[in-house]
C-alpha cells in the first residue's frame, strides 16, 4: 500500500497522483543501453567473429565496467522512479521520496501561497516542466519534471478552491 494511502484522514479522499514524464528516464536507460551495448559487441567480437579471449581482454573489462555502470545507474533511477509519490488529496500535498529512509514534504492545500511552474522550450515541446510548490510553515517543495505539470497545478487549484467552499472540509462550524 501507497504512503498516501496508508495516510489518508478520515473522509481524506486521493484526488491525483503526478507521474514523471519519459524524459525523466532518458539519461539513465541511454547509459544502460550504452554499458549493455558494448558487452553485446565483444560478445559478437569473441563468439560470432571468432577473435581470440587474449586480444579482447582489456575491451572485455571495458565493456563489463561499462555494462555494471549502466545497470547500477538504472537501478538507482527505478528505484527512485518506484519510491517518490507525489498527489494530491481533499486536504493535502504530498512529495514522498525514498526506499529505506522516508523523506515526506506535506503542505495543507489551505496552506498554499504560490505555485510557480519551470518550463523549458524543450518541456514545453515535451510536455514536462517542474513546479516549486511555497506554503506557509514548510518552506519551498521543488518538484522534479513531472508529466504535464500545468495540468498538476491546475488540479492543485480546483483542490484549493474546493476545500474553501466546503465548509465541512475547513472544519468551520455554521452553528
């Protein structure tokens, strides 16, 4: 079970959950590629071709550093890609990271003082960009490049304005 979920308030509903954009995982699947592809050379190089162990070997402990690079690097970026939750609930904004040690930055929507998007002219053709969240008593939440974060900071709003017009949500007594 989620985090978000494991720490939903009672009638605390999950609204959205931010997904990062492909371009997030570019670098980290091209070095893989990169680590993998020079093994499958001197593979071909060795047992295809027929060349020698003895004339490959130092290209071989190139091309397996390589390969073990590359698989650490993507190894890392799953991890981080499977351990960060970021969404939005009925009451809140959370950023959660990590596998082992738990980093959490929580804001009451009602907390909220500005939303600033970061949008390149590559996130812009790309559909990704970050957003810096800054509320009152947490300090600034920087966002990593999320998938279509205009969208996220739309929804932020609707939230925001959504919990103001219900006064059950505020906790505000009419009687």
């Amino acid at each position: 079970m989620s985090y978000v979920k494991k720490t939903l308030a009672g009638g605390e509903e999950l609204i959205h959950r931010a997904h990062f954009n492909w371009t997030y995982s570019f670098m980290p699947v091209l070095w893989f590629s990169l680590g993998a592809g020079a093994l499958v050379f001197f593979f071909y190089i060795q047992f295809v071709a027929g060349v020698d162990f003895e004339k490959l070997e130092i290209g071989w402990w190139a091309a397996i550093v390589a390969g073990a690079c590359g698989m650490i690097i993507l190894i890392n970026h799953i991890i981080v890609l499977v351990t960060t939750e970021i969404a939005i609930t009925t009451y809140r904004f959370v950023y959660k990271r990590g596998l082992l040690a738990r980093d959490t930055k929580e804001v009451s929507l009602n907390k909220i003082e500005e939303i600033t998007l970061h949008q390149t002219v590559w996130g812009r053709l790309l559909g990704y960009g970050k957003l810096v969240i800054r509320g009152t008593g947490v300090g600034v939440i920087e966002l990593p490049d999320l998938d279509n974060p205009i969208e996220l900071r739309r929804l932020i709003e609707n939230a925001r304005y959504a919990l103001r017009d219900d006064p059950r949500r505020r906790g505000d007594d009419d009687d």
